[in-house]
C-alpha cells in the first residue's frame, strides 16, 4: 500500500473515535482530496472486506529538526514558535532538563531538535534525542550545543557534550526508530527533569511505560511548540517518513510507530527529539510530523535497545532508573506491542565515528 503515492502511512486505531465501542479499523493516512474507493479495493482484496477502515486526509510526514540559523530565523519560520511563545524553550538553561533546545555543531551550522529527556546507563547521564539531530549524515559524532545552532547556540560558550551512539537508518529496508544518545562533558550539565512552562517549570519524570493504547492523552515539551497535547491516533503505524536531507532527500519507511494528533500543531521544525509524556512517565520519542501530527517512537523499544532508563534524582549528585510500568493486556491490541524477536534484530546501536 505505501508504493501509492497517494498513501502516507497505514496503522491501527478506532473506527469511530468518538465512540471506541464500535472496535478497531485500519486507519489509512492519505494525500488531501483524493478518491478513496481504488485504495478500499486494494485492502479488501488482501484482507478482505470485513475489517472497517478509516480514511484521513494528512499532510506529508517530514523530519522536524529545524534549518541552519540563516534559514531558521527567517520570518516565515520563526512565525510558529513566537505564536505557542515557546523562547524559554528556546533559551539557554543549566543544567540542561528534558524538553530544550540542544543541536549538532559543524563548519557553520548545524542542526536544532530537542533534547527529549535525560536517561541513564551504568550512573551515566545521556542527553535522549533523534539520529537526524544530533548525528552527522548517519555516521558521524558531532559537537551538542545547548541551546542549538539556530537558537544562537556557539561554540565558545554552549558546548554540553559530543553525540556517541545512535541507530544507523536503514536506506532500502524498514526503520524501527530514529534515535540517538548525546554524552555530557559532565553529569552535573544535566538535570534529570523535564521543562513544562515558559517560566521555567520542571517535573521530575518517574520512569517510562512499557505500553499505552489508542485513545491515551499525553502532553510533551518540544523546542518550538513549547509544551503541547495530544492524543493517540493510530499504532503500529507503518509510514513514509521524507525527505531527509542529510541522506540526500531519502524518505524512509518507518514500522510499529505511533501518531499522535492534536487540535493545534504539536510537531513542527525543531520539536524532533521530543518525548510524550503521561503523567511523570514517558511514553514516546517524537521524530517527524505534519503540524497537527506527531510520529513517534514508543519509548520502551527505544530506551530497550540502547540499555538506557530514565534518569531521576537521587539526592545531591546522584541519579538512579526511573521506574517501568504499563504492560500491554494480553490478547488487547488497542495497546502498543513490543517489538518482535525478528524486529529486534534488524535494529542495532552503533558508536559514532569522529569526522575526518
């Protein structure tokens, strides 16, 4: 179905959200304005007509790190974040919480995105974000500023830490995750909480979620919409994700992802990195979008293939693993599954190689 090119993306959630009783359908992400009918055939010659499916109408999902500092600070792109009056998001703060802006540092520029959440391995504090943010054309370290480039971030002054591990994409098969881990020059540059208002706010998160189903609200913190919510559309969301201008405008196909809408854009250039959150427990990695949706990455495969935890205060200098909770119901596919033994063996972290 995704070799029609008027087909996004195609996923599982409520035939009628608002009234979730009626059961599931398959939801198809389609181009705006085109005749459904032809896409309809297709999916019931191959499971038949039985199974409702939804149809709506998205713009296309893109990677929503920001453009380099010239680009970014143009009128026509700076517009969204004064609207969500998002600056403090934007502004330089230590130690550096969950929801801020970070970014990837080379020659003249950059790369801004999110730094999504503080996360821990082996009493080592990690700066949680996308590949497309913080890695250089799929391979490379790079320098992390906080706040990044197109927030004024500079070499002399905001360096926090250097990227060090990522998931490779997969140019000509399935993607599982866009996601990346940043090492801070020291744990004490970090604050393991999250920002959740332009005064300054934090919250401590508590741990992750394992799984949330269709319908969930949650809440996250991203660069450039500052703090927004929205709700569960669809999951095991299989989607075209592009273009990627590091890999040269390739789009990507994404499996087993989460789209997240809302009544206002929630995902915009900059907001990549972001972390969903319920209540003080996340639950999902934003990486790309259309506006008024947010394609994520459950958290619990990604924090599962790095190794990592979320990381919580312990007292004075000291951190410890936040809490996992939420198993999917057994036999309930309105909740988010986890990643199968085959999947988990196409998706591998790899270390980040210096630039040349």
């Amino acid at each position: 179905m995704l070799r029609r090119p008027e087909v996004r993306g195609i996923g599982v959630g409520y035939a009628d959200p608002d009234k979730p009783s009626r059961g599931a359908a398959i939801i198809v992400y389609t181009k705006k304005n085109i005749v459904t009918a032809e896409i309809n055939k297709s999916i019931g010659r191959t499971i038949g007509s039985k199974i409702p499916v939804r149809f709506i109408s998205s713009g296309p999902f893109k990677p929503h790190e920001s453009a380099p500092p010239k680009v970014k600070m143009s009128r026509r792109m700076s517009a969204p974040a004064k609207r969500v009056r998002a600056a403090f998001f934007r502004s330089r703060i230590r130690p550096v919480p969950g929801g801020t802006s970070i970014g990837r540092f080379r020659g003249t520029g950059g790369s801004t995105g999110t730094c999504g959440l503080i996360v821990i391995r082996n009493n080592q504090l990690y700066m949680l974000s996308n590949n497309h943010v913080i890695i250089q054309d799929n391979q490379f370290s790079a320098t992390i500023l906080q706040p990044g480039p197109a927030d004024g971030g500079q070499l002399n002054n905001d360096v926090v830490g250097r990227s060090v591990q990522f998931v490779p994409f997969n140019l000509t098969g399935p993607n599982f995750m866009d996601a990346a881990i940043a090492q801070p020059l020291s744990n004490s540059l970090l604050n393991p909480r999250y920002l959740v208002s332009t005064t300054g706010q934090l919250i401590t998160p508590r741990g992750n979620l394992n799984s949330y189903a269709v319908g969930n609200r949650f809440y996250k913190s991203g660069r450039t919409t500052g703090l927004v919510f929205g709700t569960v559309e669809s999951i095991g969301m299989q989607v075209n994700v592009g273009p990627y201008p590091e890999l040269g405008g390739a789009f990507l196909q994404f499996r087993n992802q989460t789209v997240l809408a809302g009544p206002n854009n929630i995902s915009l250039p900059g907001d990549s990195g972001s972390v969903w959150m319920s209540g003080g427990f996340a639950a999902a990695l934003n990486f790309a979008g259309s506006g008024t949706r947010s394609i994520s990455t459950p958290i619990a495969s990604v924090l599962s293939t790095f190794g990592l935890r979320v990381a919580a205060p312990a007292g004075a200098g000291v951190f410890k693993a936040g809490a996992v909770k939420g198993a999917a119901p057994k036999g309930n596919f309105a909740y988010v599954q986890p990643l199968s033994s085959v999947q988990r063996k196409q998706v591998r972290v790899i270390r980040a190689v210096s630039p040349k």
